[in-house]
C-alpha cells in the first residue's frame, strides 16, 4: 500500500503548519524615560518596540527668605528632586515564520507486511526518543492535550478523507492543539498515511524524509502527543499517524500581571502628586509676587512634603519597574532559544 507523509512545523501562541511555526513573545529591554511618556501595549503586538529616548521630570520647591514687618522671616527649604524612571517594556511578538514542507509524500510498501502490520503509539514514542537520544536530544515528553489533538486530526482526515495539514475549512495544527487548550511557544506536525510493519517501520519512513526528520529531532521541542488509528481511506484500509509537537508558554513564564498593574497604578499616583505639586508652586509665585509673605510660607511645609511623597514614590516606581524589566530580559532570553 502507499504511504503518504506530510510535515507541519509551526511558530508562536496562534499559527501552525510539515509546516513550522514559532510563536514566542518578544519583549525589548526598556529604556529609561520621562514617566509619563511611558506607554504599554498588548501583548500581542507583532514587531519589536524601539527603544525611547531618557528624559527627567524636575520638581523643585525653593524661596527667598521674606521680608515682614510683624514678624520674623519663615526658613524655607529647598528641595529639588529629578525622577528619572525607567519606562516599562511592551511586549511584542516576533512575526510568524512558516516553511511549508517541501519534501515529496513518501510511497512504499513495507518488505515486512505488504499488507501492513499494528502501529502502536507507545512504540512510535519509544523510537522517536530512542533517535533524539542518539542525538544527545532530550527526551520527549507525552503530553494528553497534544494527544487529543493528534487524534482530531488522524479522525478528521479519515473522516472528512483528506490529506493535508490544513483541513478543507482551513484548521491547521495549531488551531487543533490551541482548541486542546494547550498554549505553546512552539509547535510542530508530522503525519503519515499507510500501511506500515509497526511503530518502527513508520518512525524509520518520518527519519528518512528531512522535514519529518527536523521536527522529530528539533531540540526545542519537549512533548508529543500522538495518534495511530486504522480505517479506510480512499477505498482501502489503511493507518493515519499524527504526531504534534509542542514547547509549551511554561517553559518561559511571562512577567508578572500583577507586577505591571502595580506599576501603572503607582504611576498614574505620581502623576496626580506632580500635578498638585506644579499647581501648588504656580500659586506660591503668585503669593511672593504679590508680597504675600505670610501666606506663602505657609505653603512652603506643605510643598516641600509633597515634593518628598513624590521622591519616595518615584524611588518606589523605579525599583518596580527594575525588577520588572529583569523578568522581561529573563523570558526573552527562554523564548529566543
């Protein structure tokens, strides 16, 4: 009987085809900015973000020493304090890549069984591990939302009598094991249609085609889920073999939620600090202008600790934003790899 073979090989949380497709998030290393430049975007942004231009916010509550006749002048303090805040990353994805499959539907029939024999899934595991460990690969992990996805496909194909990565409504892998509930950096198909001795016989006839090849030996990769059922295909009995490959988001765990609303909250707070702290210094001016001496230094306590509410509060954000931006750089190193 003929064997027909086709790879899908897939990149990033939402695309997939012996296709490939690579589905991790980007995120740039932040710059530091003016805080209130700083500007967030959802996830799923598809192109890197550009680094943004430092800037400082000066704050400053400063008077001469004034003149009254009744009384004695008020000592006035002086503070000046620059907020210089990182901004936050964005988080962007990098583009899809897909690279079709390009090699032909391999067609034999096995010297063995000519009728064809049984493939057993955990058999076809065993070999597909036993040829990543000869290459030193770790080994591949079965996981039960890659298999019930690999078992929709090998059904839909037997029952819709198609063979082809892309179902004839346009479903591909990555859309079978996402509908598994299975969220992945990355992702890879392998299928085959036949006759084949056993697990061996199969794994043999994927290692011998180089795109089959490169998913079953792609180190990324570290589950599998697997599928090998028998029926009838275009008039004859024959086995329908999917493997889907994953590399799942935990692998590299994003930046904390959490974290990121914090900060925006603790942002958005200086904000309104500042604004009451530029509004309050507008009328202190008017105060000295008008020889209001009395009036102003009363101001002056009440300026000065707004000023230091909003130093603490800008040290405060920076380390957030510090910490943050390191779990940034952390899952941009895990998912680049």
């Amino acid at each position: 009987m003929k064997k027909f073979f086709s790879l899908f090989f897939i990149v990033v949380a939402g695309a997939g085809f012996a296709y490939f497709s690579l589905g991790f998030v980007k995120i740039p290393e932040i710059e530091n900015t003016i805080l209130f430049n700083a500007t967030t975007t959802a996830t799923q942004t598809k192109s890197p973000i550009p680094a943004v231009a430092t800037s400082t916010l000066k704050v400053s509550a400063s008077a001469a020493p004034v003149k009254q006749a009744e009384t004695p002048s008020v000592s006035v303090k002086t503070v000046e304090k620059k907020t210089d805040i990182p901004n936050v990353s964005d988080l962007s994805l990098k583009p899809n890549e897909t690279t079709p499959n390009t090699d032909e539907p391999l067609t034999y029939v096995s010297p063995k069984f000519p009728s064809g024999g049984i493939v057993r899934e955990d058999e076809v595991l065993s070999w597909t591990n036993y040829y990543r460990a000869k290459e030193g690969l770790p080994l591949l992990a079965r996981n039960s939302q890659l298999d019930a996805a690999a078992l929709v496909k090998a059904k839909d194909m037997f029952a819709r009598q198609y063979f082809e990565h892309v179902s004839p409504s346009g479903e591909d892998g990555a859309d079978l094991i996402t509908a598994a509930g299975y969220d992945y950096l990355l992702m890879g198909e392998n299928l085959a249609e036949g006759n084949f001795s056993d697990a061996k016989d199969l794994v043999d006839a994927w290692m011998a085609s180089p795109g089959h090849r490169a998913n079953i030996l792609k180190p990324q990769f570290d589950e599998i889920g697997i599928s090998a059922i028998e029926g009838t295909y275009q008039g004859r009995r024959a086995w329908m073999s999917v493997q889907e490959f994953g590399r799942p988001t935990s692998d590299c765990p994003l930046p904390s939620e959490s974290a990121k609303m914090q900060i925006d909250n603790d942002k958005t707070e200086l904000e309104v600090l500042i604004d009451q702290a530029d509004a309050m210094k507008a009328e202190m001016d008017a105060l000295k202008h008008d020889e209001k001496y009395e009036e102003y230094n009363d101001l002056v306590p009440v300026y000065n600790e707004l000023v230091g509410r909003i130093s603490e509060l800008s040290q405060k954000v920076r380390s957030e934003v510090n910490d943050y931006n390191v779990d940034v750089q952390s899952y941009n190193t895990c998912a680049a790899q």
